[in-house]
C-alpha cells in the first residue's frame, strides 16, 4: 500500500516538473478538469497544480475612512515544480457564485509579492520557492463580502520547452465577522497624519517576521501617527533634534479601559534621520505599554520618550487615561506613535487586528508615501490631496496618509 502510494505520488509528481524532464506544454496535457470542477454529485476532479495557495489568516474586514470594507491579509504561494514559474494574473472569488470581486494583474502581483531571496525576480516564483502575496480587496459595504473566498491563479510555468498556462482554483477562506472593536483616540488635536497604514504601504503592512517557527504579522493594521503644522511640516528646526518634530512630547491617552500587560521605560530616544544599526529585538518598540482591551485584544503603544511612561504591568487604566508622551525611542527614525492592536500580548509575535476609531474628521491626505518621505527628509510640507465627503467620520479606521483631527 505505502509503495503503491508513493509511485503515484511521483507520478504527479512528474507531470508538475519536481524534477525537470520534458516540456511544460506534454507534462500538462495530462491535466484534469480545473480544481473545484464537479463531476455528477462525486468529489471534485482531480488537477494537478504548480502552485499551492493557502491564506494564512482569516481576513478581518474593517471599515475604512472612505466608507468602505477592506479586507487584509497573506497569501501564501508555494512554487512546487522544478522550474520557474510566472504568475499572470489572480482573480479574488466569490467562491458561491464564481464571480470575481477582485482582481490583480501581473504587474500588480509582481509589486504585492514578496520572495525572501535578494536574487528573486519580481512576480515569478523559482522552483520549490515560496513567496507571500499581500492581498487588499475593497467592498462596498458589508453586504458585498463573500461567505466564502476563492482565488483563481493565472501562471505560466515557462519550462524548457513551449510553456503552459495553468489556470487553477484554490485559497478557499471564510472571512472573519467585520470588526466591532471602536476604540478611542490615542492623542488630541489637529492634523495628526496616518503614516503608514492600511491598507496598501508595505512598511507595516508586509512586516512578516518568523518567529518561533511561526509567521506573524502583528503590524498589518498599524499606524505611525504623525503630527503636522499649520504649514504641513511634520518638523520645524534641525531634523536632529527630537525637539524639533511637532508631535514630540505630545500626551499619549489609553485608547479603552484595560489593564497594562507590559510597560518598559528607561531606553534613550533614538537619534532622528535613520534607523538604529542594531537593535535587539526587546527593544524594538523602546519605551512602550501594552493594554489588554479584552476579548483577545491588545493594544500596543510603542517609541515613547524615556522616563514618561506612567504606568506599570499590572496597572488599571480607564479610556483617556495619560500612558506617556510621544518619542523616538527603539527603532524609530522620527518621533512618532506607532499603534497596533494584536491578538496576543506580544508586539511582534501576534496577528495584527483592524480597529475603529470612534470620531474623528479629516478632509486631506497624503498624496504618495514617496511625497510623505520627501516631507520627512526635507522639512518641506507634504503634499495633499482632498479626500471624497470630507467632513466628521465614526467608528472607520484612518486610512495610510490621513490627515485627521481628532477629539480634544
């Protein structure tokens, strides 16, 4: 039996090229019927598939700035041939209907995809290799979320011969209940910019880290709040001086009633202009707290100024409650608040979670991250675009570049 299993193995095996032999084009003319087809009431047929998908997290829809669901999350891809493959094209399904509610081209797989090999060429997987494709899909409302999603992978597996195309189903997913965690504001005051955040910055939002044999992405929905000027400088002086950034010191406020899991304080503020050559895990988020919101939830509060820090594990907090003050220590390379919500008390070794803001207005944006980076760099005001219906938002996210007012 176990020998009769693995010849058959292998010869699947065969047929998707593990080890080389033959042309793309004769090895997938054996193919069966598309994945998911079904024959009479029996199984689905059977089709073998160069590459494997799999989502890693459940999406969590959330509500965003703009009035719309957005959904986040991994896919992981997994070349499983002895040759290069390129991916064409993914379509996001509907996995009741079959219709598509999102879809990426090559170009935008080849821009969402990241291979951790320095010698990878955008968009192609080499053989055995993995890669993961960080998803973004937008929905009308909360009506329009699929009950089940599926995902159609478009790849060319430009073997030696004439390549074939090899269009396969899979990456089937339930998508979580939408969010209903409304939080309320970590600072106050005008015209703090949402650095960095959902849903399509990649300095957060593709911040996987292995971690005790695990991948994590505990900053998928994370923001560096910023503050600007009435000019829309984000800092006014010598850019080496802490001081000199307009939310430096400002107070930081617990977003909801909870206990602190985690408090550190003591770290220096790091130099602004780069980030730290080295820094040990432990401190990466420098002087921070951890306040369990309940329910699985927790809420990290990161980069605070040395000696600030107002409250201890263990502690009590209520909603509005001083944790500390805006600073730049750890790796931090400008005073700012990071903020992230995660299922676990650990700030790097958990599942990022979205949340919603309570209130807040806002009526610009940043118009590129290039453009925000230039502001930081040069001390010159960052460019601005108006956003649709300016005006108060509740319970949304901000979203990456917002430029909010939040409550006093």
């Amino acid at each position: 039996m176990k020998r009769s299993l693995w010849l058959a193995v292998s010869a699947l095996c065969v047929l998707v090229a593990c080890g080389g032999g033959g042309s793309s084009a004769s090895r997938f003319a054996l193919l069966g019927a598309p994945a998911n087809a079904q024959s009479g009431n029996g199984p689905p047929a059977m089709q073998v598939t160069p590459v494997t998908m799999r989502v890693l997290n459940a999406p969590v829809p959330v509500k965003g700035s703009d009035g719309q669901m957005h959904l986040v999350y991994e896919l992981e891809l997994g070349n499983f041939t002895g040759g290069v493959v390129a991916l064409q094209g993914l379509d996001v399904l509907d996995a009741a209907s079959g219709s598509a509610v999102a879809t990426l081209s090559a170009a935008d797989i080849a821009q969402r995809l990241v291979v951790r090999d320095r010698a990878a060429v955008k968009g192609r997987l080499g053989a055995s290799q993995v890669g993961l494709l960080y998803m973004h899909v937008k929905l009308a409302d909360a009506a329009a979320i699929p009950a089940t999603l599926a995902h159609r992978l478009t790849v060319d597996t430009g073997g030696t011969g004439a390549s074939a195309t090899v269009v396969e189903i899979a990456g089937r997913i339930a998508p979580a209940a939408a969010t209903t965690l409304v939080l309320g504001s970590p600072l106050r005051g005008t015209r703090y910019i949402a650095g960095d955040g959902c849903c399509d910055s990649t300095r957060h939002v593709q911040a996987t880290l292995p971690l005790n044999g695990q991948l994590y992405t505990a900053q998928r929905f994370a923001i560096d709040w910023e503050q600007l000027d009435a000019q829309g400088r984000i800092y006014v002086g010598d850019p080496r001086l802490p001081a000199s950034y307009v939310i430096y010191g400002k107070p930081i406020y617990a977003v909801a009633d909870g206990t602190v899991v985690a408090a550190l304080d003591g770290l220096p503020d790091t130099p602004p202009g780069a980030l730290p050559d080295s820094i040990s895990i432990e401190q990466a988020d420098g002087n921070h707290v951890v306040l369990d919101l309940g329910g699985g939830r927790f809420a990290l509060f990161a980069h605070m100024v040395p000696g600030s820090v107002r409250v201890r594990a263990g502690d009590v907090v209520r909603a509005g409650q001083v944790l500390g003050q805006v600073g730049t220590s750890g790796n931090s390379s400008e005073p700012h608040l990071h903020f992230h919500v995660m299922d676990s008390p650990s700030p790097l070794a958990s599942n990022g979670l979205p949340f919603l803001m309570q209130s807040f207005s806002a009526s610009e944006r940043g118009v590129s991250t290039a453009a925000y980076d230039q502001a930081s760099s040069q001390g010159t005001p960052v460019a601005l675009e108006p956003v649709a219906q300016p005006g108060p938002r509740q319970n949304a996210m901000p979203l990456d570049l917002w430029i909010v007012d939040l409550p006093s």
